[in-house]
C-alpha cells in the first residue's frame, strides 16, 4: 500500500474556491482503479491550510491517478489560488 500527502496553502480569501476543487477532485478520483481512499481536509486553525491523503494498492495504481486527464485540470484550478509564499508539501509513503 503506497500513501501520498500533499500539504498546502491557499491565499487569503480562496478557501470557498479550494473546497470546490478538491470535492470535485475527491468525486472523480475515487474512480481512479486502486485508489482505496482519498482524504481532503481544512486545517482546523488556518482556514487557508489544506491537506489531501490519498492510499493506493500499489505503484500501478499511482500511476493510474497521475494519468487521468482530470490530473491536469486540477492543477490548472488550482495554481491560482495557491499561495506562492508557501510551496506545495509532498510526501509519499509506504505502508507497514
């Protein structure tokens, strides 16, 4: 089982715009073949931090995600409203 986290940051004012796009994300990712679970949360204090936990079955199953068209777009959505003071945090693991 590989798991990915992603840390980040949206500008001050972007929080309504994020959410859209990660439920949008969340329900179109779920139909990724072996992804297992995806996870989008707000931090409880900094409503402008943001993290997604994303388990896959395996490397394949990574590889699959990154390939979706939808990939691309997420990223087109959110680069905007991204804060560039504070750079996207990404951590793969694997499970034991």
């Amino acid at each position: 089982m590989l798991t990915v986290i992603a840390h980040f940051w949206t500008l001050p004012g972007k929080e309504a715009e994020m959410k859209a796009v990660l439920l949008e994300a969340r329900e179109t990712y779920l139909k990724d073949k072996g992804l297992v679970s995806y996870y989008a949360m707000q931090d409880a204090k900094d409503p402008t931090a943001w993290s997604i936990i994303e388990r896959f079955e395996d490397e394949a199953a990574l590889g699959i995600h990154l390939a979706n068209p939808y990939f691309k777009k997420f990223g087109a959505d959110t680069a905007p409203i991204f804060d560039p003071a504070r750079p996207v945090q990404l951590l793969t693991h694997n499970e034991i």
